[in-house]
C-alpha cells in the first residue's frame, strides 16, 4: 500500500475545517453588519450574548480543534513511521466521514442525541487507530 494515501483523508478533514472556518467568519461579519450583535462583542467574548445559530456554529469549530488534532497527529506518526496499512486507512476515512457527519448534525438541526453518537463513534475509531500504532510501533 502507498504510503502517501493516509495523507488524504487528512486533507479531507482540513478542508471540513476551513469551511467552518469561513462560514463562521461569514456569519459574523453579518451578524456585525446588521446590528445583531456589536463589533465589540468579538473583542474580549464579553460584549453581550452571541446569536443562537451563530453559538453552535462557534462551538463546532472549536469542536475541530479538539479531537481532530489527536487524529493528524496519528496519521503523520502512520506515515513518518511507515506502518500504514488497510485497515488504518479505512479507520482514517471512517473518522473524516464521522466528523463530516458530526458536522452536518451540528451545524444542522443540532440533535444532541445524535451528535454525541457521531462524537463518540469518532473517539472510537481514534482509540482504535492509536491501538494499531501502538501495536506495529512496538513490534518495529
């Protein structure tokens, strides 16, 4: 197996994640410009209360940069170390296709009963992964 191939899903998931980025970026220079909130606000987060929708879309970025980290760390340790495989690498799409649908949970209809089985099946995955690294690693 290529070596390289573990690299992609972690652009998949860095482009998951700059689309975030932006569409937060976009929602609160709206939100400024309407008058919805004060420029203030985005100074010291201490200006008044930021908007419902504009909340969970706040709180999910800040969810890609908690876990994910863990996860491209992983990958670039399976790639230095050369002990890529199979199986990782569908461990490593399945947990980009997790935070996608993560995302689309949250930053949708924003059911907490299935965000947190998306979150925790993520986790999973990531615990297995670790697991395989450890494993090969120690048998090097």
């Amino acid at each position: 197996m290529e070596d390289k191939l573990i690299l992609y899903p972690i652009f998949s998931l860095l482009a998951l994640t700059l689309f975030v980025m932006l569409r937060t970026f976009m929602m609160r220079v709206k939100a400024v410009k309407s008058g919805e909130i004060s420029h203030k606000y985005y100074r010291l987060y201490n200006q008044g209360t930021e908007p419902a929708v504009q909340q969970a879309n706040t709180r999910h970025l800040t969810n890609l940069m908690e876990v994910p980290p863990l996860f491209y760390i992983t990958c670039i340790l399976i790639y230095v170390t050369g002990i890529n495989s199979l199986v990782l690498l569908i461990c490593a799409w399945l947990f980009v296709l997790s935070r996608f649908i993560h995302s689309y949970v949250h930053l949708g209809k924003n059911r907490l009963k299935s965000r947190y089985k998306v979150f925790f099946a993520s986790v999973t995955i990531l615990v297995v992964m670790w697991a395989i690294c450890l494993t090969k690693i120690v048998q090097l």
